[in-house]
C-alpha cells in the first residue's frame, strides 16, 4: 500500500509540474520583465526551482505520520529535509549549469525569429561569478558547520535567510536593465 500511494503521489506531482511549468515561465517573464536575464533566473526562476524543495521539507516536519511512516523513524522528517535542500543545492549548482552549457553549445540559442544561432563558446562575467561563487561557498560552508552540532537552532535558518536577503539585494541593485 506505501509503494502505491508513494507512485501515486509521484504520478501526481510530475502531472503538476508538467502543467505548471508554462504558467510559472509566464509569470516568471512578467515580474522579471525589467531585468537582466541573469537577475531573474538568480532571484525569481532560483526561488521557483527551490518550491518543490521548500514544499517536501514542510511536509516532512509538519506531516508526522507521513515521516513516522515513509521513514519508520520519529524524527526522520528533518533530517530528510536537510537532505533534500543540500542534494537541490549541489544539483543545481553543477548538473544544472553543465547541462545548460552543454546544450547552448550543442544546439545553440534561439533567435527572435525563432531560428538558432550556433555558440561556439560562453563567455562569464568574472564579477557576476565572483559574486555567485562567494555566496554559494559562504552558504555550502556554513551547512556543513551547522551539521556538525548536535542541535539545529532556529537562528541557523534566520542565517541562511539573511545570506538569501543580502544575495537578492546585491543582484537587484547592481542588476536592473538601464542601469
């Protein structure tokens, strides 16, 4: 019966995100209709990606039976929180990114009039990724001491909160297309 209602809630939720993925893209490209491509995947598309994260954890800490039961141990929703979040956080900064390279270079990009142009290399902004780098490492660095306690604290959270507010804000300011 656990197999089952677990294949079905995977069913459901690749359903979802199958059809959602449209409608947050068009959302995404309307609050993000003033910035630079680079902003609004830091900020909004990076917030978006990190829902189903954000989501499982919830579930996991406020759903005991679901954890009591999934994982056969009280308490076992937390650890597979962290889990979740550290393995999207590793996913996204190196599979997502090689794949993306990967495929720019391979298939190219498409134009306005929709046909492709053929990259033959991708240039970085060494200050853009100076910046990214400093927060993801800052953020990886403090994961990994704070998993050395025995006890999570809730101004842990309130860290990693803080470091996402001064990230976006550092992004959104410097930016903004016009400026």
């Amino acid at each position: 019966m656990l197999l089952f209602t677990s294949v079905l809630v995977i069913v459901f939720t690749s359903i979802v995100i199958m059809y959602a993925c449209n409608a947050f893209e068009d959302a995404a490209d309307f609050l993000g209709r003033n910035m630079k491509p680079g902003v609004k995947g830091a900020t909004i598309n990076a917030i978006g990606s990190s829902l189903p994260e954000f989501f499982t954890t919830l579930i996991l800490l406020f759903g005991p039976l679901w954890s009591e039961s999934m994982f056969g141990t009280k308490g076992a929703g937390f650890a597979a929180g962290i889990a979740t979040c550290a393995g999207s956080a590793v996913f996204n900064s190196v599979i997502i990114p090689g794949l993306s390279v990967m495929a720019v270079l391979f298939w190219g990009v498409k134009k306005a009039d929709g046909s492709r142009e053929k990259i033959k290399r991708v240039r970085l902004n060494k200050r853009l990724v100076m910046k990214d780098g400093i927060f993801f490492i800052g953020s990886e660095l403090a994961l990994i001491y704070f998993l050395g306690w025995n006890t999570m604290m809730w101004w842990m959270g309130g860290l990693f909160a803080l470091m996402y507010v001064v990230y976006a804000y550092i992004t959104l300011k410097f930016g903004f297309a016009g400026d």
